[in-house]
C-alpha cells in the first residue's frame, strides 16, 4: 500500500495555511509520519546593513514556532524551517525534493508573505511543477469541515490513465485509514455513439450508451483490490458530461471531505485529469483536494483490462 512517511507543510500565518497544518498533522497520525513546516520569508537584507532585518528574522521565526506550537501533537515529529527567498514556490519544491517528501499540504489562499497564494501564483507553480502529490485546502471549504478535518468520504476520477491509477492508490490508502466511504468515478466525456457511429437501423443510442457505462464500471471494479472493501466501503459510478463538472457534482452530492484526482502532464498545456480539468476542480471544490502526479507508487492496484 501507499507510504507516506514525510509531509511538507509550507505556511505563511494565515488561516488558510493553519487549515492545511491540521490536516497535515492528522494525515501524519494516519500514517505515523513527520511534518516539515517551512515558511518561505522575503529575501531581507544583511542584518550588518539593516538592523531591522534581523528584528524581522526574530519575529517571524517566533510566528512560526506558535503556528507549529497551535497544531503539534506530542505523537507527531514536527520540524520547523524559515527561509528567506523571493521565489517561494521554487523553494518550496526544492525542499520537497532534498527532503525526499512523500506529500506537500498547502493552502490555496495567502497573504504576501507566500506571494498570496491563489491558484495562478504558487499553488498553480507547485501543481505544474511538483513531481510529488499536493494536497490542497481550498479557500471555500466551509468553516464546519475545516474543523473537523475529516477525510471520511472521498470521490475519485478515474481515467484509467497511469496518474489516476496511481490517484486511486491514495484515495484507498486515506480511505482504509479513515474507515471511509470512497466513490470511484469515471466519466465518459465522448457519447459512445460517437465513438461508434450507428452501422445500420438497428442501431438503439440506449443500448450502446448502457453498454458502454457496464464496461467502464466492470473496468473500474477490477481496479479496486478485494481486500480494500474490508476495510472501507467503495462504490464505483459512471457517468456522462464533462469530466470537472461531474466530479463536482458527485463530490457535492455525497458531501465530499475530499476529491483525489491525477494530473498527466507537468507543462502548463498538459496538466490534466480527464484532459484539461484539474484547475476547474481545484479552484471550484468546497473540500480538500489530492492531486496525484503520474509514476507514484501505486503497489496492490490491478490493471484494468
């Protein structure tokens, strides 16, 4: 099953990224893993040029002591780190690779501090850029779920592509731990008529339109290990539309604590899940979401057919 044994959690103080510490340090209890808290400061001058600066300094790393004092658990290892750089995100994604990180949580809304970090700055940075899987705490996630953090009912898209395989891996993993509800969603974006154009007047729209949702949902079933349902409850569905909107609308329907989804590409053109809809579902969900990149570990999953 899926690892995770360390977490980088960057904040920058606000209430957001004290949302994504909590969830960061539950996610840790899950998986007996350590948290690595960084905040990234602005580049400041030498305090030799600036006395002010080493009084910035000062203060900041006692910010950063309180933030992880507010959250810490004395079963968790919690690390603290300030660096100084006007290139967040960069820094953010170098201390994820030399820390060899199994996850980033982080806020999707800030303050300068981060470089306000609204999906276009630094989260959309560590999405293009991260090799490793994000979890975001959206800034419309209701104050109710915020505080009790829970990640009991999961939805997951799932393409049958490598990077939604390896999202679903995860969403079994959090799932199992949390002795949750996990949807397994796939959406079929293209009217299998399309796909198949009628070949004479027999031809029933219906009939290929169900036969097609009995493929896919046999496809996805055979993704989900029979010892996964010991220990969570999985349910698969299918539907047709566009794939973002879908997956919104299930995740609202079930009252999702968390959507997982995973991304193919890592250039701006190529971010994808089900195409181009990862950002749509980053930006609009009221739940946290896990954005798994393609090529994560991924043992116990069965190739669909």
């Amino acid at each position: 099953m899926i690892e995770i044994n360390r977490i980088l959690c960057p904040i920058d103080f606000s209430d957001y990224s004290d949302h994504a510490l909590k969830y960061a340090v539950k996610m840790a209890v899950w998986f007996d893993a350590s948290v690595h808290v960084l905040h990234v400061m602005p580049q400041m001058l030498p305090s030799t040029v600036s006395p002010l600066s080493e009084a910035s300094r000062e203060l900041t790393l006692k910010s950063l002591s309180h933030a992880v004092d507010r959250r810490g658990r004395p079963d968790v290892i919690i690390e603290q780190e300030l660096i100084e750089s006007d290139e967040p995100a960069a820094r953010i994604l170098d201390r994820a690779e030399a820390l060899d990180v199994d996850l980033i949580v982080t806020g999707s809304h800030g303050r300068a501090g981060m470089q306000r970090m609204l999906f276009g700055s630094v989260v959309e940075s560590l999405l293009h850029r991260s090799h490793r899987p994000v979890l975001i705490i959206p800034k419309d996630v209701p104050a109710e779920r915020l505080d009790r953090a829970a990640l009991d009912t999961i939805v997951c898209g799932v393409d049958f592509g490598a990077a939604s395989i390896a999202a679903l891996a995860y969403a079994l993993a959090i799932a199992e731990e949390a002795d949750g509800r996990l949807t397994v969603l796939n959406v079929i974006e293209k009217p299998p008529e399309i796909e198949h154009p009628p070949t004479g007047p027999e031809y029933d729209v219906a009939v290929v339109r169900a036969e097609a949702e009995a493929a896919q949902l046999t496809k996805l079933h055979a993704l989900v290990p029979n010892e996964a349902r010991d220990y969570c409850t999985v349910e698969t569905a299918v539907m047709e539309g566009g794939a973002s909107r879908q997956l919104l609308r299930t995740a609202a329907s079930v009252d999702a604590d968390l959507i997982v989804l995973g991304v193919h590409g890592r250039s701006r053109l190529d971010l994808a899940f089900f195409g181009s809809n990862s950002k749509d579902i980053v930006t609009h969900a009221h739940c946290p979401v896990l954005v798994v990149p393609a090529g994560r570990r991924r043992s116990g999953l069965r190739a669909a057919s």
